[in-house]
C-alpha cells in the first residue's frame, strides 16, 4: 500500500472550557421565567410575599407602638398596629421567669459559662480535645446547678455536689489555660509536668499530669467556693426561656446515652433484654408527650420510697429524657442496620470485642449516617418542651399566657406568641444549619 494512501492523524487543537457567560438576570430569566405557566407562578408568588411583607411590616414596625403604659394606650395611640410596649414590660419574666431580678446575673452567667466551656472546640491543636464534650455533659451540670439554685457548700450543697462542682470549676480553668498556652504556641500545662511525672510514673506520664494539675485546681476551686454563699433559688421560681433551655439542654443531651442503650438493647440477642427494650421503645411511641408527662407528675412518686419527694422540674426531666431517649432509639437503629456485614466481620477478625467494636468501628458510623434524622428529632423536642406550661411549669409559653392576665395587659396575646415564634425560629433554623455544616465537613474528611 503506497503512502499516499495512508490517512495520517491530525489531532484538533484542544477546546477552551465552557464559559458561564450568563449574569443573574439571564439566570432569573432561565429558571422562574422559562415558559408561560412559570412566569405566571413566580408573579403570583411575588405579589403574594409583596402583600404578606407589607402586612407584616405595617403591623410589626410602621405602626405599632413601642412605649405605653397598658394595652388601652397603645389602642388609642394605633390601633392597628403591634402593642411590643406590653412585650418589652414583660419581656424579664419572658426570659428569666420569676427569678429574682438581683440573682439573674447567675443566669447570664451560667449560660455564658456553658458556651465558653465548648468554645475550645474551635482549635483542634488543644490537648485532650475529644473531652471537652463529654466534660461538658457530666460535669457542667453540677456547676450549672450550682449557680441556678444557690446555697452554700456544706449546708444547702451536698458533699458530692459540691466535689463535682469543685471538679467542673478545675476543669474549666485548666481548660483555659491549656487553650491560651496552645495560642501562644507553648507547651500545655501537663507536658510542663512531664519530668516530675516520670520520675513517679512508668507509663501515661501525659494524662498523669494532667489529672495532677486538675486535682490541685480543683482542690484550690473547692476551697474558694466553700467561702462563697450565693442566695438560695428555689426551683419552683425558674421560668421563662430559661426553664425551656434547660429542659430541651437535658433531653437533647441525655437523648443520645439513653437512645444508644436503648438500641443496643432491642437487637441484643438476649431475649430479656430485647423485649424489655423494644416494649419500652414501643409503650413510649405509642403515647403522645404530654401523656408521659402526666404519668411522670402523677404516678412517679407512687414508686418512690415514703419521704422522697422529687420537684416538679424532676419528674418532667426524667420524662423528657425517657421520651426523647425512645425515639432516638430508632433513629440509632435505623442506622446500625445501614452498616454492612463487613464491617462487623472486620471488627472480628481484628480481635475486637462487643463494646469495642459498637464504640470503635460500628457506633460512629451510623451516629454520621444519621446526623439528619438526629437533629429532626433535637428540633422536635426543643419545640415540644413547650407542653410543660401545661402542667404548671412557668416556661415561656406559660409568662406568654400571663401577659395577658395583667391588669394592664389584658387581651395581649398576638405580640407575645409572635415573639415566642421568632425565637424559636432563630434557634431551630441554627440547629439546622449546624447539621448541615457539620455533614460537609465529615464528607471532607471522608474523602
């Protein structure tokens, strides 16, 4: 075959990328304005959230009136408009409920406490990283009830309240400190420590320091607070969106503990107790929450010894803590049965145990599959906390009710619930975003 017959290949000079030359309006026009039922759609949805927004805005801003005495002065100054006077008189006990005005800064303290205890999650460098949650949820509390109820060491705060309290305050602190020597690029406290641990210890002479200092920070915590005496605070005067966060706080975080067992429980392999579990799971499906919380008011203390008589704000805690726990059971179960077989066989074959294997391998597999359905059901309970109010808890919903039974509020009702609903807009929609976040960033470390 000649040459001249043969095709020689020619390769096409390569193509730039494709361009995205479309601005905003061409994309608007692409997506809403399309064809003639979709132009049609998005100018009625227009007109519809135009109209809505002014109604709105007239009511809440333009006329409504931001200083009066009583609900007959804001009539008579606009009676169209939102009377937000009676909220911002009432706005205190919507917040803090009735506790005293002259201790709520034990409030704002202990909340502010609570949100700088998590903050040093933010720097992955700091020693002992991975406690700071788990510190937060078995340790906090006892410093958070602490400065909620009051009282002094010794007389109003038992001998074990007041050792995990001291505890908490240690903790904190060496917290702190470790965070601040790890910004500054310095070794943490525990490692300063390690030639004087290593002439006591053999082995672990990192977390051996640390428990050291601990130990002496706490020890010098429990002797500051024992000279403090903070006023005493009944619980019966909590209330407000305080009582409502510290209720969701207890049930969102003891919902996961509880879930986990409760899960593990219903596909264990022991007959006692997987049925135990599942009828637990199922007899608390099977009511609404309000009905738990009746059975936990009224049937609680039949069970209990003569004499103990648990507050209210106990027996709505261990109900809301049994109710959440159950339906994040079959969240957690849901995704255990998305693990497939070979991980189970791989565990095995490294030699791991039953626990070992739930806790290393299988549990945070299906913790991040279910991340979405976890925090439905955080949102869900956060919003049924609300329910207290109507067995006599003084949470927001209820001071809400009680606007409207002052002599000078009466009739009040549309301001405080629109408020209640924006603030708890604001927080669903931030637990919602967080779960969002909190996805992508475990499928960039994925991948």
């Amino acid at each position: 075959m000649s040459e001249q017959k043969l095709k020689h290949f020619v390769p096409t000079p390569p193509r730039l990328p494709a361009t995205n030359e479309q601005n905003l309006l061409r994309r608007i026009q692409k997506r809403c304005f399309n064809s003639i039922g979709n132009s049609l759609l998005t100018i009625s949805v227009l007109v519809l959230i135009y109209y809505v927004a002014k109604s709105f805005l007239d009511w809440a801003v333009f006329n409504a009136v931001w200083n009066a005495a009583t609900r007959r002065e804001c009539m008579d100054i606009s009676p169209d408009g939102a009377c937000w006077a009676g909220v911002i008189d009432w706005f205190n006990g919507l917040i803090y409920g009735r506790y005293p005005d002259e201790e709520q800064w034990r409030v704002n303290g202990g909340v502010i406490m609570a949100l700088l205890w998590l903050l040093p999650l933010m720097t992955r460098r700091i020693a002992y990283r991975n406690s700071i949650l788990i510190s937060w949820i078995t340790l906090y509390p006892f410093l958070g009830a602490y400065m909620f109820l009051g009282g002094t060491i010794g007389q109003d705060v038992g001998i074990i309240h007041m050792i995990f309290t001291s505890l908490a305050a240690g903790y904190f602190i060496l917290l702190y400190l470790n965070w601040m020597l790890c910004a500054a690029g310095q070794p943490s406290l525990p490692e300063r420590l390690t030639p004087l641990t290593s002439k006591l210890f053999r082995r672990g002479q990192h977390m051996n320091g640390f428990l050291l200092v601990w130990a002496v920070l706490s020890i010098l915590c429990g002797g500051v607070l024992a000279q403090v005496h903070l006023e005493p605070v009944p619980v019966d005067r909590w209330g407000g969106l305080f009582l409502t966060l510290i209720i969701a706080s207890f049930a969102i975080t003891m919902s996961i503990p509880v879930g986990i067992l409760l899960a593990l429980g219903r596909r264990s392999k022991l007959p006692v107790i997987h049925w135990l579990s599942m009828m637990l799971i199922e007899l608390v499906r099977a009511v609404p929450l309000i009905t738990v919380l009746f059975m936990a008011v009224t049937l609680l203390p039949i069970f209990l010894p003569s004499g103990a008589e648990p507050d209210k704000l106990s027996q709505v805690l261990f109900a809301v803590c049994l109710f959440a726990g159950a339906y994040m059971a079959e969240n957690i179960r849901g995704g255990l049965q998305a693990i497939p077989d070979g991980q189970y066989e791989a565990a095995q074959t490294l030699g791991l145990g039953y626990w070992l294997t739930m806790g290393l391998i299988i549990l945070p597999q299906a913790m991040r599959l279910m991340i979405p359905n976890i925090m439905t059901s955080f949102i869900s309970m956060l919003k049924d906390t609300t329910l207290v109010s109507i067995i006599g808890l003084f949470d927001i919903m209820l001071m809400a009710r009680n606007i409207s039974n002052d002599k000078n509020w009466i009739g009040l009702h549309t301001e405080p619930l629109a408020l209640i609903s924006i603030l708890f807009f604001v927080m669903c929609y931030g637990m919602s975003q967080y779960s969002l976040n909190l996805e992508k960033r475990l499928k960039a470390h994925r991948s």
